[in-house]
C-alpha cells in the first residue's frame, strides 16, 4: 500500500491544477493526426462526453482542448459514434482502430430502455450473456466466459454483480485480447462502461417507469455549470419490481454525484464522484433439463425456495481524475479509483433430474464476499513527427491492489441432508434449510498487487497507411490465506502482452486492418477465489488474437464494419495421460468467427442498429475439464439483432428489433441444447411537449418461449414472456 500511495501522491503533485478524466474527455495532441480526427467528427449530440461539451447557460465555461463530436442529425439524438479514447487511451476514431468494437451510446440505451448489461449485449456481436447463478453479470466474449472483464472509465470493475445503467454515457465492447490497454485477463475482451460526468451543458431530466409483472423504477439527471470553472451532476436511481417468475423481486437504488473543476486557462480540469448502489433481488438459477432439453414445464416455475434465495450486494465507489495540457502538445492524465463490494448470496436451486423425469434434486449454499479494490493510472501522451511520419506516444503505468473475502456454507434441509427431492409437478418447495460449512467450504482472504508499464506508438506513416504498436509489462503477486487451516500460499507472474495493427487507408473514411494482441490470466482465475498446491506452480493462461477486418463511415450517417478473428487459448490445465496424478498445460480452445455491425441513419427519418455474429469455439487440445473436439458453451453458431427507429413525424416516432440466436450447448458436457429462437420488440415514442415525452416498449411481441441463459446443464433461465413497460420523461 506504500508503494501505491506514493505513486499516486507523485501522480497529483505534478499538476498545479487538476482536469478531466482520461476515458472521458482526454485532450488533444496537437498534431495533424488529431486535426484529422477534429475535423472528421461527426455524430449526434447525445453522444457527445459531457465533460467536454460546451455550455448553453449564461455562465462562460472554459473551452478545453478537447476532441469534439458534433451533432449533423436532424432528428436529435441518434445511434452513431465515431470516436473513443478508450481503446489505445488516445482519443482515435474507430474506423482507425484495428480491433472490433461495438459502441452502445446513451441514446440506443434510452429507446430500448435498457436497464441492464444483458440488456446490452443483445446489440453486441459476439457476446452472449450466461445466467451466473442469478447474482451477477456473466459474459462469453468470443468463447470465453468472464465475470471480471467489466471496466469503469477504463479502471478495472471486477467484482461478481449486476451493473445497472442509470449513470452510463455509453457502453463499449472491445473485442479480442486487450491486456497491452487493461491489464490481465480481457483473453476475449472487454466490457467498458463511460460513466456520465459533470460539465457545463444544462442536464435536466426525471424519467417514471411502469409495466408488466409490477414493473416500478424512477431514474433522474441533473447538471450544471455553477460558475465559469465548476461544474456539477447528480444522478440517481430507485426500483422497487417484481418479475415475471414465481416468487421473484427486485429492489435497486443508486446515487452517483460527480464535480468538475477547471482552471482559467482551459488546460486542467479535476473530476471527482462518489457512486452508492444498492442491488437487492431474489437468486433465480431457473429450471433444469431433462432428456436434454429445457424440462417441460411453466417458465415462470420456481425451482427450489424463494422465500431462502436472494442476492444482495453494496458497492460505494470513489472516483478522482485529473489532467494537464500543455502547450507543447504534452498530455497529463492521471485517475484513481476505490471501489468497496460487500455481497451476500443464498440460494436453493435446482440439480439434475431424475431418470423418469419425476424429481429433481434440489441443494442450497451461502456465500458471501468483500473486495477492496484501489487502483491508479497515469498517462503520458504526446504529439511528435519524425521526418514525414506522425505520432501519438504513450507511456502510462498502473498500480492496484484488491483484496478480497471468501466464506462460504452448504444448505442443509431440516438441519441433516445436503440435498432434497422434490417432485417436478410441484418442485417450490418451502423446507427449512440452515446454513454451516461443510470440510471443504471456503474461508480465505486473498491480496493480489499488480503493477503495469506500457508504451504505445500510433503512427501515421502516410495518408493511407496507419500502424499501431505497444507493450504492457505487467507484475501480479497473489497472496492466500485459508483461515481455516491457517496455510498460507503465494505466486507471482511477470507477464508480457504486446499489440501490433496494420491500418491501409484508400480514402480517409474507410480502413482495412489487421491486428495481433496477446493477453495473460494467472493461474489463480478472474476472480482469484482459491489458490492450491497444484495451481500456484501453474504459469498463466495465454490469449492470442488474430483479426482482421473492414471498417467504413458513409457521409458520416452510417458506419459498416467487419471482422473476422482467431483466438488461440492455450496453457489450459490438463491431466497428464502418463500420471492421472499430476497436472500439466497442454489444453487449448480455439474460437473463430466473423461479425458483422452497421449503425447510424439510412433516411434522415430512419434510424438503424444492429449486427450479425457466426462463430465456433472448441477444445483443441484435452483439457481438465473435457476432452478435444467439444464445443465450449454459451457459443451460439450464429447471432442476428436489427434495431429499427423511424421517425413519422416530428413528435412520433416508431421502432421494430428483432433479435435471433442459434442454438448452444448449456454446459461443456455437450448433452443439453438451449434451443434457437428469434425475439421481436417494438417501441413507441410521442413528444407531449417540448420537454415532456412518453415511451411505450413492447418486449417478445410474439409471445415467444425461449431459454437465453444458463449456467450448467441443470440452471436455465427462461425468457421473459411478451411484457410492457411505460416511460414517462420530463426534462427541466
């Protein structure tokens, strides 16, 4: 701890004012590349970072040196966004990223009424969401589960929950291998949340939400310019629902203040925030299968207790940015963020069925998990030419350290068994079950320290051709506590993760690429839970990506893209063929695949978004966990989802989606197929007023049954049935 709190006084003391957040608002080189960039900008208004928007209140806010996006649509708010700082910590414009990405912005998220990141990923090609035992946010991103790979403003959020929407900017998914820019893990990619920040644009809007199965939730945004140089927001959130299966609620709330600073001289700015969110909901893990399927019976069945299945889970976070641009084109940015997770989770959930398809066999567990997360960044970027070649440099370090609790119980139903039967006809069940550990239940506390140095170099060699390089050398040190026999184990890893991509420009709106990256997760997993003899002499896993891909902005309305990947993962564990004894990292997986996106506007009127993903993931060499040829889960062969806005007249407005899934396999044994489907969604839009609008959100219109999520063979969540939900929005 020392040593990151000095890094992180060192980091403050070289500004002698502070400024805005680097995956927010970073300033600007001042090259050609980044006049490029300026120049070529053009979005809507709705996407545009808060925090370097200019001000329209009578108050004179400073004008930083900022990328800008400017709004051309004439319907207000639409779809498109070209830029982002977040992928090489540089604002670049994502035609000239060599790496696919998928951008979710403000205003898809408000005409879906997204609330969620399953919500999300829908939109997202090449991600599928997984159940994740009813208590948290568990994506496969190109045949790789995760529950770690979430960041905030480009600062890891990895802890096991469900994130909620209320104070998002936009949501990003960078695909492919991305430790060389996030650190470990991220073998498939990353989930990015840009958080919404004060600045001196007027924000003002309360939203009412009704609908099926007791649909309640109020969210509001307020900001302003308090002065020439201060800024502030707040955004807040309440839910108090019930859902569509037996017996199941969910109660949230959050709070997120956030200040902004800025000096006179328009080259620093300090952001704060402070963000309390509460999650409390029943811990649904679904139905089983039988005959490798769904069984058959009423999706809104609950399997197991209600009454004892719930999650709950606090996170307060704490957030502080600041950067400097000088006039030498010489870029500060430094951000720190704290992050304090307390979960608790209990559930009584469904296990296999019996042969003659009459019982089920159901168990409980508790476990209940703190994490202290606290992490800083510093980047360094500069403009610089060598003879006729342009560059943007980086050099940037992180420092973190998490430490983290683990105790776990076994169910035991009237006080005795681990298990109970109960009949498929009537499988609710409301047995008394106590909770105490069993021999091999968790209790251990883990503190891992990373410490990370990165070099990046985006170069413009001409008008057509780009290159993109950098390193990350990152150390993680991992210490384990078992409390309760009192041993204690540790490992450390040096890891290397390089990025290389080729861009060819044959106009300036489009590019080819092609990119390799490689990422690292050690050997104690995403989540670090457990730490044995046997993993502590393991090396880390390795990710390889190879993409290449096409991407192009038609008169800056609509943006295509394509992609098509090789993700190599390797160093998987194995059991050895000559001593069943001893483990060794011969396993591998291979996933491949190509994805297809398009957003913007075809008319002025009609608003578009969507994209397509086939894909095949497979065990390519013998792992512990099964044997080469099989599928991995969750890894549907083809994905489609087509979102549709059209504008009628200037205060109505129509929408149609349409989301298609292939079929997939439930769990890596490869006997249970969730099977295909194909969802439609529609939306209705009325401008009461100027500043009062009323939403209408229809969902699975068709009333279809579907199994989206799982988690193993015998924890299958059921879609939700057709459902409405009413939004009512003022703004002020």
């Amino acid at each position: 701890m020392r040593a990151l709190a000095v890094h992180i006084l060192v980091a403050f003391l070289v500004f002698p004012a502070v400024s805005t957040a680097g995956a927010q608002s970073e300033p600007a080189p001042t090259t050609s590349r980044d006049t490029v960039i300026r120049d070529s900008l053009q979005a809507d208004s709705a996407a545009v970072d808060t925090s370097a928007s200019a001000p329209t209140t009578s108050v004179a806010a400073p004008q930083l040196t900022t990328v800008r996006v400017t709004g051309k649509n004439g319907h207000g708010s639409g779809y498109l966004r070209f830029e982002t700082g977040t992928a090489t910590k540089t604002p670049t414009l994502l035609r000239d990223i060599p790496q696919a990405v998928t951008v979710i912005n403000r205003a898809l998220i408000r005409d879906q009424g997204m609330q969620s990141m399953a919500d999300v990923v829908r939109y997202v090609p090449g991600i599928t969401m997984g159940q994740g035992e009813g208590n948290r946010d568990q994506p496969t991103i190109r045949g790789n589960a995760t529950t770690a790979d979430f960041f905030v403003n480009g600062v890891r959020d990895d802890a096991q929950y469900f994130r909620d929407l209320y104070n998002v900017e936009r949501v990003e998914a960078l695909k492919g291998s991305n430790a060389m820019i996030f650190g470990r893990g991220g073998g498939g990619g990353v989930i990015n949340r840009v958080m919404k920040e004060a600045g001196w644009t007027p924000s003002g809007e309360l939203t009412l939400q009704g609908g099926s199965h007791d649909n309640r939730r109020a969210t509001f945004d307020v900001g302003r310019g308090l002065n020439s140089t201060v800024a502030a927001r707040f955004n807040g959130m309440y839910e108090n629902s019930s859902l569509f299966r037996d017996d199941t609620w969910l109660k949230r709330q959050g709070m997120n203040p956030t200040l902004s600073v800025a000096s006179p001289s328009r080259q620093t700015r300090l952001n704060v925030g402070y963000e309390t969110f509460t999650d409390r909901r029943t811990a649904d893990r679904g139905i089983p299968s039988f005959a490798n399927e769904p069984v058959r019976t009423d999706i809104s069945t609950f399997f197991g207790n209600p009454s004892l299945s719930y999650s709950t889970v606090r996170v307060n976070g704490a957030s502080a940015s600041a950067a400097h641009t000088t006039s030498g084109g010489l870029n500060l940015n430094n951000q720190t963020r704290f992050t304090s997770y307390d979960k608790v989770y209990q559930n009584v959930f469904p296990g296999a069925v019996s042969s003659n398809g009459a019982d089920v066999t159901i168990s409980a567990y508790r476990n209940a998990h703190q994490r202290e997360n606290l992490f800083n960044q510093t980047d360094l970027t500069y403009a610089a030419r060598t003879g006729s070649f342009g560059h943007t440099l980086l050099l940037g370090a992180e420092i973190g350290r998490q430490a983290t609790d683990n105790y776990r119980q076994t169910g035991y139903f009237n006080d005795t068994a681990a298990t109970f039967v109960a009949p498929v006809a009537a499988p609710t069940i409301a047995t008394p079950v106590s909770f105490r550990q069993s021999a091999t239940d968790a209790d251990n506390h883990v503190t891992n320290t990373a410490r990370s140095i990165y070099a990046q170099d985006q170069v413009t060699l001409s008008d057509h051709v780009q290159m993109i390089a950098g390193v990350r050398y990152e150390s993680f040190g991992l210490r384990y506590h078992d409390n309760r026999s009192g041993s204690s184990l540790a490992r450390n890893d040096g890891m290397v993760s390089p990025r290389f991509g080729l861009l060819l420009k044959p106009v300036a709106v489009a590019s080819l690429y092609a990119n390799y990256s490689v990422s690292f997760l050690p050997s104690a997993g995403d989540q670090f839970s457990s730490l044995t003899d046997v993993t502590k002499a393991l090396e880390p896993e390795k990710f390889e990506n190879f993409e290449a891909g096409a991407k192009w902005d038609i008169a800056d309305k609509i943006s295509l893209t394509a992609a098509v990947y090789r993700l190599d993962r390797s160093n998987t564990r194995a059991t050895d063929p000559n001593n069943p004894g001893l483990t060794v990292q011969t396993g591998s997986q291979r996933s491949k695949g190509y994805e297809l996106g398009i957003t913007g506007r075809i008319t002025p009127a009609w608003e578009i978004a969507g994209g397509f993903a086939r894909q095949n993931a497979s065990i390519t060499s013998t792992t512990a966990s099964a044997p080469s040829g099989t599928t991995v889960p969750l890894v549907p062969a083809a994905t489609l989802s087509l979102w549709n806005r059209y504008h009628f007249a200037p205060r109505f407005s129509l929408a149609l989606g349409v989301t298609h899934q292939a079929d997939m396999y439930a769990a890596i044994s490869n006997t249970v197929k969730l099977p295909a489907f194909t969802r439609v969604d529609g939306g209705f839009y009325f401008s009461l007023t100027e500043s009062v609008g009323a939403q209408l959100n229809l969902e699975n219109i068709f009333n279809e049954t579907y199994y989206p999520l799982a988690n193993g063979n015998n924890n299958i969540t059921p879609g939700s049935p057709r459902a409405i939900r009413v939004l009512l929005t003022t703004g002020f």
